[in-house]
C-alpha cells in the first residue's frame, strides 16, 4: 500500500517568474519536485484553474486592485491579478515539471469563491474529492511542494492535517507570494505549530527516505 504522497501544489506558468501572479523564485520549486517524484509511488498534482471574471480578480471589482482586500460571500478574500484561467498558457504546469501520469485536482472553478486547499475551497462548501482519493489508496502522509507557501500551501496542508493526514511540507520546495514581509515564514511557522513537519528535500532523498 501507499503510505506516502507527493502533492505537488499549482507549479503553474502564472505563479512564476514573469507569470500573471508571480511568486518570487516560484520556479525554484521545479527541481525540488522533479527530484523527489521518483521517490514516491503516488504524486498528485493541484491546479489553480479559475473561469474568466473569477470573483478573487481585482479586474471584476471596479476601483480595487491586486492586493486589496475585500469581503466576498461573507470571507476575507485578497484580490489578485487575473491569473490561471482555464484554458490559458498561464494556468499550464510549468514546463520544466515532470508530472507523469499524476492525478490533477483542478480547483477555483466556481467563478463566486475562491480555493486556496487541494481539498476543500476557502468556505469549505466543495470537496474536491481529494482526501478520499488519497485515503483509498492507502495514503497516511502527505509530503507538500508547491506554490504559494503562504496561500495555497498553507491551506493545503492545514486541511490535510484537520483530515488526519501527517503532513511534511518541504522547505525549499516551496516559495511565498510575500504580499507582506514575512508571510511565508509565519506560514510555515503556523503549520509547525498544527503538527506538520518541515524537512528539507535533501533529507527526503537521502538513503533512509
Ligand atoms: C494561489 C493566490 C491565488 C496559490 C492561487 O496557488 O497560492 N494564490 N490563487
Ligand atoms: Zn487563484
């Protein structure tokens, strides 16, 4: 049985440098993934995959730009760039990612709410079938690389520790969107502090991993 998974967390053309909501060093992550695939029998893959006119888009509030802050159905919901619509360059994986055959997870698809986790979007109303697919497989540990640390990493691996999953978030294979100074810091922190474990890739490659 499985008991270990790779997620790896929107390594996507508009999370990298030069891309629509580029997160400082994004693509920094690629060869961290790429290098630990291998050492996994299950990798799944989250894509941030939004329709034009997502509501989490600066552009569909009129006087509000990137970076503000707005409440949106009742949640704090941080407006960003127009970024990972369906269908663009900027929602593909990374070209440089080997994904293989992984499983996708698509996720931000309901233009009216945003999702940061693989698992559930940021009001917990959809599923999107991911810890059932990970539990039928016989998975008890996710191992966490991605983008953003401090966004979709973070609450990622928050809600696979809530559904009972260990959690390794891998630090140098993951990198923050910084939006204040120290955001991915106190992320990971937080996570720490909820009983993920932070590693580096070095340490998942060596021999015992
Ligand atoms: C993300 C902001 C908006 C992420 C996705 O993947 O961390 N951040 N959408
Ligand atoms: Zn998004």
């Amino acid at each position: 049985m499985t008991e270990r998974a790779l997620l790896v967390i929107d390594v996507q053309n508009d999370f990298l440098p030069g891309g629509a909501l580029p997160v400082p060093e994004g693509d920094a992550v690629i060869p961290v993934a790429n290098a630990l695939r291998p050492h996994f029998d299950l990798v799944v893959a989250t894509q941030d995959f939004h329709p034009p006119g997502h509501q989490s888009f600066a552009s569909q509030h009129p006087g509000r730009s990137p970076g503000d802050v707005i409440t949106l159905h009742g949640l704090p919901q941080v407006l960003w760039p127009d970024h990972c619509v369906q269908g663009t360059a900027g929602a593909a994986f990374a070209a440089g990612l080997t994904l293989g055959d992984a499983p996708v997870f698509p996720k931000g698809m309901d233009p009216e709410i945003d999702s940061y986790s693989g698992f559930f979007d940021n009001g917990r109303r959809h599923d999107t079938g991911l810890a059932s697919f990970l539990r039928e497989r016989g998975v008890t540990e996710v191992v966490c690389v991605g983008l953003a640390t401090d966004y979709c990493v973070k609450a990622t691996a928050s809600d696979a520790l809530s559904a009972g999953f260990r959690v390794t978030v891998v630090e140098d294979g993951v990198r923050p969107v910084d939006l204040r100074a120290g955001d991915g810091t106190r992320a990971l922190a937080e996570l720490r502090d909820a009983g993920a474990r932070l590693m580096r890739s070095a340490s998942l490659l060596g021999p015992q991993a």
